[in-house]
C-alpha cells in the first residue's frame, strides 16, 4: 500500500511548501552573504523534491480545479 494524498489536501501541502522555502532563500539571503547562483541551487532542489513527490505519487495534485479533465 502506498502512501498517497487527496488531491485538496496536495494542493494546500504543495501551497505551503512553496510559501514556507521561498520565505526560507529570502530570510537566509537576507542575513547571510549567499550569492544568487547558490540560491537558485536550493530553490532548483526544493522544486526537484516536489517534482519527485508528485511523480511517485505522494502528491496528487489537482492544482484547485484549474485544469479540469475532461471524461468521456
């Protein structure tokens, strides 16, 4: 059995996620001398561990309702 995430609560995951890193390159920016070539490394690696989550299917994400499938 593996572990999988309504689309809803996905979408809200992914949401905070992506608040909560960007908040994290901006405070670490901003108190430390990082350069800009080393915040666009974390903020790729932030994205790549999202990308694997959605494409093992942790995450499903229906990105609310904004792409709707069309069923036959």
């Amino acid at each position: 059995m593996k572990f999988q995430l309504n689309p809803l609560a996905s979408d809200i995951l992914i949401s905070i996620y992506v608040v909560v890193t960007l908040f994290f390159r901006f405070k670490l920016e901003n108190n430390t001398e990082v350069s800009y070539l080393n915040s666009i490394v974390m903020g790729a690696a932030f994205v790549v561990i999202l990308w694997a989550l959605i494409k093992l299917k942790v995450l499903n994400p229906n990105w609310f309702g904004l792409f709707n499938k069309k069923s036959n």
